[in-house]
C-alpha cells in the first residue's frame, strides 16, 4: 500500500475543502471497497479523507413520509433499525444480507451506493424505491444517480450524505448471490405504492437498472403468474466466470417472481 496523508476532519464543509485542496484524495466511509483496492495498489490516493468524525451523518430518522437515513450509517445498523423494519422492511432484510457480519458492521449505504459496484444491493433499493440521495451540494433522483459501472452522477469532491426514501405500499428484495462473496449474481427489487410499480435489477449488467417489461407487466397485475411471459433480453447482461449472460437473464425473472410473491405475502 502507497503512503497516504491521513485526514479525519469534523464537519461535511471541512472534508469538502479538504477534498478540493488535494487533487489526489479520496473519501473513506466504512472502507469496505476502498482499502483492497488501495493494498492491491488499484488506488493510490496521496490523501485519505475519513468521514467517520463528523457527526450527523449516521442514524435513521423520519422526516414526514419519508425515511431518512444518513450516509455513514452501517449495513448493520440499518438491518436491526426498528424504524426501518416498521416502515420498509424489504430494506431491513436486504441489508442483513449484505456480505458477511464483518463487512456489515464496517459497510455504509453512503459508501455502497457511491461506489456503484454492479453487484451491490443498495443501488437496486434506492432506484427501485424512488429514492433522493441527498448530497453537500443537491438533492439527486435515484433515476439520475447511477450512470455505470461504478459510476455515479457524483460530482469530484461531492459528499453522500443522507439517503431519503419514500414509503412504499409493498417491496421486497430477492437476490441469488454469490456463494463467497454474498454480491448478487442477479437481485430483483419490487415495489408497488398505489398504482405504480418499479423494479429494479443488480448484479445483471453493468450497472443497476429498472426492468420496464416487468414494471408493466406487474402494473396489469401484481402476481408472479404475470411474469411467466416475460423473459429479459440477455445481450446487455454481464458474462464472467460466475455465470453467463443468458443464465443470468434466466435469474433474473426467476428473482422478480419469488420477490412479487414475497411483497404480496408479506411475513
């Protein structure tokens, strides 16, 4: 690992300027990401920027409707959350299953869903449930937010720093994952709040994205028979050493259906 400065600043304004005053810099949330990248010298900032200082950016809150949660806040936290548990506990479940003990109490939903790794779990929340990822500079719409493979509308030097979602009527979160590492080799997210329905789909492609056919077909009706004549064009997928692209778009309607009947069935 290359030497590093190392900053750890207490307020989002001061890692900000810090950020802007270091060309080379890098913002450190729960690590889980950032620090293997950086022994493998896949990383070489000269600065670390460590947000764990700065207090108001962990908890869970409401905010009217919505459920706010902060950046830094851990996977962990986020699982056994009552309040996360009462009001959307698709997002409870999904973040229990979220690699291993070990990174769940070390991860953030402000670090996963800035990194935008094609397999995480966050990203299918966020973008299937509507969510505002509220930053030091705006407020971003999850449509708007993920561009790519790991990458986000994040501007250089912009900070995550809440994420807010809006309260579903129903969801829930199915994923086949990866037996080592637990990242999804294909994770369906549905929800469905009066008459709209999103989807959204990790660990397929390249980056997370919304399943249109599906969202339409559940608007008609909400039951997995109704998926039985929708398949997904397999030519965008992803084919590594895991599985193929045609095995993964089998997946992903294998995952959207088990998750309709799971948010149809709630309990």
């Amino acid at each position: 690992m290359k030497a590093f400065a190392y900053h750890r600043p207490d307020s989002v304004n001061a890692a900000v300027a810090l950020s802007s005053a270091n060309e080379n810099a890098s913002v450190l949330a729960g690590g889980m990401t950032l620090v293997p990248t950086m022994k493998q010298r896949l990383a070489t900032p000269d600065h670390i920027i460590d947000l764990s200082g700065i207090a108001g950016l962990m908890g869970v809150s409401m905010d009217g409707g919505t459920l706010v949660i902060g950046a830094l806040t851990r996977h962990s936290d986020v699982a056994a959350s009552a309040l996360v548990i009462e009001k959307i506990p698709a997002l409870a479940a999904l973040a229990g299953r979220i690699g291993d003990q070990q990174v769940r109490n070390r991860g953030t939903i402000g670090g996963s869903i800035a990194n935008n790794d094609p397999a995480a779990d966050y990203p299918a929340a966020v973008l299937a449930l509507g969510a505002d990822i509220v930053t030091d500079r705006r407020s971003i719409p999850a449509d708007e937010f993920f561009v790519d493979m790991f990458e986000t509308a994040l501007e250089p030097g912009e900070i995550v720093t809440s994420v807010r979602f809006p309260l579903p009527d129903s969801a829930a979160y199915c994923k086949f994952g990866n037996p080592a590492s637990r990242y999804a080799l294909a994770g369906v997210f549905v929800v469905k709040t009066g008459g709209t329905v999103r989807v959204a789909v990790t660990g397929a492609a390249p980056a997370v994205f919304r399943a249109s056919d599906i969202e339409a077909a559940l608007t008609e009706s909400f039951t997995a028979s109704a998926l039985e004549r929708i398949s997904i064009d397999a030519s965008g997928l992803m084919s590594d050493i895991h599985a193929d692209s045609e095995y993964r778009a089998q997946l992903v309607m294998v995952m959207a259906r088990r998750a309709v009947t799971m948010a149809s069935n709630p309990g």
